[in-house]
C-alpha cells in the first residue's frame, strides 16, 4: 500500500539531516603505507585497505576476497547513495527559492 503526504502535512526533514556525516576511518599515514592512489582515498579507503592486501596475497584470484570486495563495493554504494540523496536536497532548496 502506498501513501501519498497530503498537501496540508509538513514536509519532512532533508536527507542530510537525518543521514550520519561521512568521517575519514583509514588516516594519511595508513594510505600512504597501502600505496593507494590519490582517487581511491575516499570515505571507503578504510575498506579498500584490506581487499587490495588480500588480493596482492592471493594473486588477484577472482574467487579469493569476495568478503572484502563485497564490503568494500557496499561502503561505495552507501557513499554514491548518500551523495545523491544530499544533490537532490539541494536541487529541492535552490528550487523552492527560485519560485519565490
């Protein structure tokens, strides 16, 4: 069943107040001593970390890692997610004052 907000009910918070702020986990030192390069610090590099030194003790193997892949790819979904969410709050507030 899907409900539709009436035109008289308040309009709810923006995403991006109730969506928690990224924080950087793996610090500069940390990357530097992974060896990742400048576009993968991101707020995932903390799980790129370790996918990349089990892919390098495994030898890159398709099947190996598929944990640390999935955790990582999922933490970059969230992010993209997040990212959206915020861009399309900020389209609706540039919006709403366009029209007044």
């Amino acid at each position: 069943l899907i409900r539709f907000p009436s035109s008289s009910s308040p309009q709810p918070p923006l995403p991006s107040a109730k969506m928690p702020v990224s924080e950087m986990v793996a610090t500069q030192q940390e990357m530097d001593d992974a060896r990742l390069p400048l576009h993968f610090r991101d707020y995932c590099a903390h799980k790129l970390i370790p996918l990349n030194e089990c892919r390098r003790a495994t030898l890159f193997m398709p099947w190996k890692c598929e944990h640390e892949r999935h955790v990582y790819e999922k933490c970059n979904y969230l992010e993209y997610k997040k990212r959206v969410e915020a861009l399309a709050a900020q389209e609706k507030a540039e919006s709403s004052v366009k029209r007044f």
